[in-house]
C-alpha cells in the first residue's frame, strides 16, 4: 500500500515484505553455520514442474520476443546513427557560417562568395500545407 504523508511517500507493504526477507535470508544463513548446507531436495518452497508443451510455447514466445528485441535494438541503432549525423551536419554548417563571416570581413564581396556556395543569407520559406480537393470546392 503506498501512503503519501507531508510529501515523502511511504511504501509500507513493500517495506515489510522486503524486511522479512532480510530476516529469512538472515535465519537461513544462521541455520546454514549450524547445521551445513541445505539439501536442493529438501527446499522451502515447491516449484511446478511445466509440461512439455507449456516449455515448447514458451521457448516459441521467447524466440518471437528475441527477433522483436533485434528489430528494436536495429531501430535505436538507426536513430542513434541519424542523430549523431544531423548533429554532425549542424556543426558543419555552423563552420561553414563562420568561414563565409570571416571572408566577408575580410574584403571577399557576397556575390563572389555566392559563385563558390556561400550559405544563403535568407531564412527558407516555410512549407504550405498542401491544398486537398475537397478544400478547393
């Protein structure tokens, strides 16, 4: 149960449940000092044993989830990559300003430069929306 009291918020269940397990974890280690190790087939708690069938669909969803994964993992790798390019692209053309400010101011005319492809000094136009049919009527 979470709790919110004067602005920290309080998990009280979980808090238990994770101190008894300290104290568990704290028992068992005793009992191990006094009585040697524990036999795997005298466990505490049972576990089911799964059906072929059931162990056959699972590793079937975990093959389909492993191929989701890769296909996921190719997409972050992809965005990475186009990030890290465009960044790239804004430094360059960031150098490129500052080389075509500098040659102005050094005597090189803007009509010159323009022949060699001085960046343009107008803002691009803004995109229009593109105009549907039914819109026109």
């Amino acid at each position: 149960m979470l709790r919110l009291r004067g602005g920290a918020l309080h998990l009280t269940r979980v808090q238990g449940a994770l101190a008894s397990q300290r104290d568990r974890a704290t028992l068992e280690a005793a009992d191990h000092r006094r009585i040697g190790p524990v036999d795997p087939a005298q466990t505490y708690r049972k576990v089911p044993t799964m059906s072929d069938a059931a162990t056959r669909i699972l590793e079937q969803l975990q093959a389909q989830n492993d191929l989701r994964m890769q296909a996921a993992n190719d997409i972050a790798q992809a965005v990475a990559a186009r990030v890290e390019a465009e960044q790239q692209l804004d430094q360059a053309k960031a150098a490129e300003k500052q080389a075509f400010t500098a040659a102005l101011k050094k005597g090189w005319t803007q009509t010159e430069l323009n022949k060699i492809g001085a960046p343009s000094r107008r803002r691009p136009r803004k995109k229009t929306s593109e105009t549907t049919p039914a819109a026109e009527s």
